[in-house]
C-alpha cells in the first residue's frame, strides 16, 4: 500500500519561511514524478512545484524564486523549501507522486487527484 505523509506545516508571519516535507513509503516504482499541491478554503486545488527522478523541477509562476522542490531518493522523501512566504499562500499543501505524466503538465491539470497516490495534508498559514 502507497502511502505518502507530509509535515513541516504551521503557522508564520508574512516573510517568514517553512520547510515542508513527504515521506512516501509502499511506491515499488523506481521512477516517478513527486509534486507539491495546494488547497485554499473554497478554491480549487492547484499545482505549487514537482520534480521528476532526475532531478528536473517545474514551479508554478506564483512561487519562482520564493520557493523550492527536491528529492532525497535514498530517504524516500521530497521537501519543499518556502521562503518571503505571503499570506495567499495559507493553504492545505498536499504531496503526490505519479509515475507517468511529465510535471508541468501535472502541474497545470484541472483534476490533479485523477493520477497519483496523495497525502492527507499539511496546514500552512501565513499572518500578515
């Protein structure tokens, strides 16, 4: 059973930073893409970073240069390094991992929970 688990979550000031991370277990594929997703109350679901087996990343426009995706495979684990955090990004940030699509297109899907195993969540939640 694939199971994928966040953490890192809480609660900041707007500037501050917040590193999260997703331990994913269960997954007997070698490669995969992992992406990070976020959630705000009453909006859609949207991609926020993912980065495939070799390394390669893909951002959405609304976090280039603030924040950053990466992958240790020996540990099973992707992180997601937030930094000059604002207040719109205060969200459910969910991890996934999916074995076919390429990231930017991943990234940019309507349903994105169609494809992929997901975690539960971590809340993230930015004062200004």
């Amino acid at each position: 059973q694939v199971q994928l688990q966040e953490s890192g979550g809480g609660s900041v000031q707007s500037g501050g930073s917040l590193r999260l991370s997703c331990v994913i277990s269960g997954y007997t594929r070698s490669r995969y893409c992992m992406g990070w997703f976020r959630q705000g109350p009453g909006k859609e679901r949207e991609g926020v970073a993912s980065i495939d087996s070799d390394g390669n990343t893909t951002y959405a426009d609304f976090v280039k240069g603030r924040f950053t995706v990466s992958r240790d495979n020996a540990k099973n684990t992707l992180y997601l390094q937030m930094n000059s955090l604002k207040p719109e990004d205060s969200a459910m940030y969910y991890c996934a991992a999916q074995p076919a699509l390429r990231g930017d297109i991943w990234l940019k899907m309507r349903a994105p929970t169609s494809v992929g195993f997901w975690g539960q969540g971590t809340q993230v939640t930015v004062s200004s």
